[in-house]
C-alpha cells in the first residue's frame, strides 16, 4: 500500500471496509444457508484480522502525523529564539559610532581642484521672496543678538570598511574607536581655531589676538580657501595627546584620504579633505 496523503490512505481503507464488510454480509447469507460453522468461523477471523491490522495502521499513521506537528512546533520556537538571540548580540555589539554614507573615491586631479574652493552665487529672490521675506537690518541684529555663522568643516568619522582597508602594518594594535576619538579631537580643534579666526582682531583680547596673528603667520599661497590645523594646535585645543599614537592615526587618515600635508617655512599643516 502506498499513499501520498491522508485522503487517499482514507480512501484506501474505505474501500477495504466496504468489502470487508460485504464479506460478512455475504457470510452470514452462507450460514443461514447451512454452510459448515467452521469454514465460516475461518472467514469471521481473517476480517477480524483484517480490521486489526487496518486500526494499528491507522493507529501509527495518526502518531506519526502527531510527531511531525510537535517537530513543527519545536521548529518555529527554535527558529523564534534563534533571531531573538541574533537581534540581542546585533544591539549589544554595535559600534559606538555609526559611519555615514562613504564618500565616493576621488581621484589626484579631483582632489587638487577641491582644494580650491568654488565660492557660492547666492540665490536671486524672486518676488515672493521680496514681498515676504528681508534681510535683517542693523537694529534688528542689534536687538536679536543676530551673529554671522561661519562655516566649518567636519571629518567624517571612518568606516567599517575604510577601518579593514588600512594595512595591518600601519593600523598595528590601534582600534576602530580610538582612531574616530582622534577624528572628534580634529574637529574640535578646527572648530576652536576657526571661531576665532572669524573675530574681529580689534575686539579680541590680547591673548586670543596674537593666537589669531600666530595662525595668520601659518598661512601660504597653498593653504588659500582650505581648513588645517598644526600639531600644537591639535596639542592646546583638542584635549588629547600628540604622541605616537596620535601620529600614527594622522597616518592612517591620510592613508584614506581624510587628510593631506601641507610644508613650507618650516612647519608641516594637516589639511581637510
């Protein structure tokens, strides 16, 4: 006996006991009609046979469609904790930071004409603009406290896959954490130099102007409309160290593409990419 599903196996035994039971039938026809008791007898203990074998059929059909359903059951959980346990690992060991978007790659001829920055053409108002919208005049900006807001750029934390891209001479023992810890140091040390490179000289004290005059003396005809920053201003602004650690980082931002070096008169500037 084969069958592909419970609807033809159920089909199978219905026809078996539909005969078997004509079978009976048709015995007890013969014993009315005086056939031998014994022969009948015969008969009566082969269908018992018969129908014995179909319920332990039956029987272990049913048990085996009941492990199955348990098997499915034990599955889904299994398959259920499984991805719980996945998403709990993924939410404890992510990163502490999280990289943006990658830059897409530039090539030596794009990166020297980023260097020069295009200014940007303000935008012509159309006459909605002028009927709704003025720019702030002095007493307002004197009443609201309205200050220019310059602008600074920021670097752009590394990557996972810049972080495996760095050779491992290079990268030694150093981890992904701590080479964006020297990145958030960069910024804030471009941050501080460049507000106050915005001051007015006249109206800084007599410390932060020979800060400012001290900057402008670091300046060149290679560093006109680019960011950097020197190894002492990194020292005073960014509240980590300058050792070898922080040069070996400086190395690997370089290395992809984060920054560039700028010499002459005897100092060495780390420009923003």
């Amino acid at each position: 006996m084969e069958a592909c599903s419970l609807a033809e196996l159920k089909e199978h035994f219905e026809a078996k006991i539909e005969r078997l039971t004509r079978c009976m039938d048709l015995a007890a026809e013969v014993i009315g009609l005086g056939a031998p008791v014994t022969k009948c007898r015969e008969q009566l203990i082969a269908v018992n046979s018969e129908l014995c074998l179909a319920e332990s059929a039956v029987g272990q059909l049913r048990e085996h469609v009941k492990i199955q359903r348990q098997q499915v059951e034990e599955a889904k959980v299994a398959m259920e904790n499984e991805l719980v346990n996945h998403v709990k690992y993924t939410v404890t060991h992510l990163p502490d930071r999280l990289p943006s978007l990658q830059k897409p790659q530039q090539n030596s001829n794009q990166v020297e004409q980023s260097n020069h920055r295009i200014p940007l053409i303000p935008r012509q108002a159309n006459n909605h603009d002028i009927n709704h919208e003025r720019p702030p005049s002095a007493a307002d900006k004197k009443s609201t406290g309205f200050k220019k807001q310059h602008y600074v750029p920021q670097m752009e934390i590394l990557t996972i896959d810049e972080f495996n891209s760095v050779p491992k001479y290079m990268k030694g023992r150093l981890s992904y954490n701590i080479i964006n810890s020297m990145v958030d140091g960069i910024n804030l040390t471009l941050t501080t130099k460049y507000d106050l490179m915005h001051k007015v000289p006249s109206k800084l004290t007599e410390a932060k102007r020979k800060k400012y005059h001290k900057f402008k003396e670091q300046e060149n005809k290679n560093t006109k409309g680019v960011f950097f920053f020197i190894d002492d201003d990194f020292k005073n602004y960014s509240k980590l160290k300058y050792d070898n650690t922080a040069r070996s980082i400086i190395t690997i931002l370089r290395h992809v593409g984060r920054l560039r070096e700028i010499r002459g008169g005897g100092v060495t500037r780390f420009a923003v990419i």
